[in-house]
C-alpha cells in the first residue's frame, strides 16, 4: 500500500486591520504541523490589496491521516475565535509539488 502525500496552497486573507493578527495565529498552528507529519514548504506575504490576499503558505503532509489529525487537533480547533477575528477567507487547494 502506498501512502500519498498531501500537498496543499493555503491563500489566507486578514480581516480589514487584522493582518498581524493573521500572522501571530498562524505562526501558533503551523508550529503543529511536525506533530502530524506536516511540513511548511514555503510562505510567503503580499500586501492584500486589489483582492490578493494577505498570505500564500505551501503545506506538506506525509499521509491524509496527518493532514485529518491536524485538521482536528485540539490545541488548534481552540483556537477558532482567534482565528474567525483574524481571518476572512480562507482558500485552500491540492497541489502537486514540483521537485
């Protein structure tokens, strides 16, 4: 059996004034990510404007297990009020890595 990685594009828009606010809470859950066999590949900040958002994040998962254990870990669902004041929208999206 061959365990397929999960690779995903994270593009993350702040609420209006709630950039750094964005920031803080996603350098809190991405430090879980190791936790779950997840790697941060890249990430990257734009300034939001015209509809860009305010972040880009490239994530890597060893196995779909991981990426669900992560997804539903506990320190990180807590953290759902801070998250909804920071963050507007959210797109998320399976990519394929070029090596």
């Amino acid at each position: 059996m061959t365990v397929q990685t999960v690779q995903l594009c994270v593009l993350l828009w702040a609420r209006p004034g709630a950039a750094e606010a964005l920031v803080a809470y996603e350098d809190k859950v991405l430090a879980l990510l190791g936790e779950h066999g997840g790697r941060l590949v890249q990430r990257a900040r734009a300034d939001g404007a015209d509809g860009r958002p305010d972040e880009i994040q490239l994530i890597e998962f060893a196995s779909q297990e991981g990426y669900e254990g992560y997804m539903a870990d506990a320190r990180r669902t807590a953290l759902a009020g801070e998250r909804d004041a920071a963050i507007a929208r959210t797109d998320l999206y399976p990519v394929e890595l070029a090596k």
